[in-house]
C-alpha cells in the first residue's frame, strides 16, 4: 500500500514536470517554449521568455492585468494553457513599440498621468491597442467597454479613458 502510494505520487510528480515543444511566434520572433502541456502562458512568458512586463493581478481571468494579444484577439494569459498557443502569434507590452519608439497609446498613457503603480498599465495599454485595431474612432461608450475587463486601483480610469481618447486623436 505504501509503495502503492509512493509510485502515484512519483508519477504525479513526474507528469507535473513533463514539458512539451510549443512552437509559436512573440512578438514577431518564432519561439519554441518548453513548458508543461497546462502551464499558463502568463507564467510561460514571464518566467521562460523573461517578459515580464506581462502581469499577474488575479489570476483567475478577473482583472486583465494579465492580458495579451493572440492572434489579434484579447485574451487573459493567466486563463490559457501553453498548449493551446501552438501556431499561434502573440503580441506582449514587449512587442507593441517600434524600438524607441512607443506606440501611441503608450506615448497617451504618460501624457494623461494613465499610469500609476503600473501593474494594470500593460493589459490596458493592449486592451486599447485591441480596442483601436477594430474601432479607430471609438464613441465614448466604445472606450469604456473595450477597456472593461481590465481593473485599475489607482487611477480611478478616466486619465486612462483621457489617454485612449488621446490616442485615437480626438
Ligand atoms: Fe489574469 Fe487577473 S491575472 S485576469
Ligand atoms: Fe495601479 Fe492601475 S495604475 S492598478
């Protein structure tokens, strides 16, 4: 019975430490990820790829913070399995500047005072990217559900929703 028990548990041990080859591309690089077929991506791309500009908030698809581009979709990376992004193209904060350059919501989030403490900052700066890619002109009521999913302490959102207003130009 105790070896019984002794193997089940060395062969939970061992599934739990098994990785699988998941090819995909971040932020326009082609990757290959090493990592358990359930492993989050949120902790895929912070802890193998080291963008930890990714953020963990909740971790249970409540808060945004932890929000990623794929395949041009919106997605909470604390909720998706690493084995479900093969194939896939992935864009992170990392990715969303053209080298020095910041992208024009970044660039809005600093001239609105839309950061803070930071740790909402890049799921809504790709929540607003996400938001603009579909609605160059978004109607005030646009703005405020884009950016729903994604939950800010500090702010109180409106130098966010000021920044997104920004940089769409108007
Ligand atoms: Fe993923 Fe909050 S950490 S939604
Ligand atoms: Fe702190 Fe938004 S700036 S949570």
């Amino acid at each position: 019975m105790t070896d019984d028990v002794t193997e089940t548990q060395s062969d939970a041990k061992e599934a739990r430490g098994r990785t699988a080859a998941v090819r995909c591309t971040v932020n326009g690089e082609a990757v290959t990820l090493h990592a358990h077929p359930l492993a989050r991506l949120l902790d895929v791309l912070r802890e193998e790829l080291r963008l930890t500009g990714t953020k963990e908030g909740c971790g249970e698809g409540e808060c945004g913070a932890c929000s990623v581009l794929i395949d041009g979709e919106l997605v909470n990376s604390c909720l998706v399995p690493a084995a479900q992004v093969e194939g896939a193209e992935i864009l992170t904060v990392e990715g969303v500047a053209d080298g020095e350059r910041l992208h024009a919501v970044q660039q809005a989030m600093i001239e609105c005072g839309g950061a803070q403490c930071g740790i909402c900052t890049p799921g809504m700066v790709l929540a607003a990217i996400h938001l603009l890619g579909r609605t160059p002109q978004p109607t005030e009521a646009d703005i405020r559900e884009g950016l729903a999913g994604n939950l800010c302490r500090c702010t109180g959102y409106m130098k966010i929703f000021d920044a997104v207003v920004r940089a769409c130009g108007k």
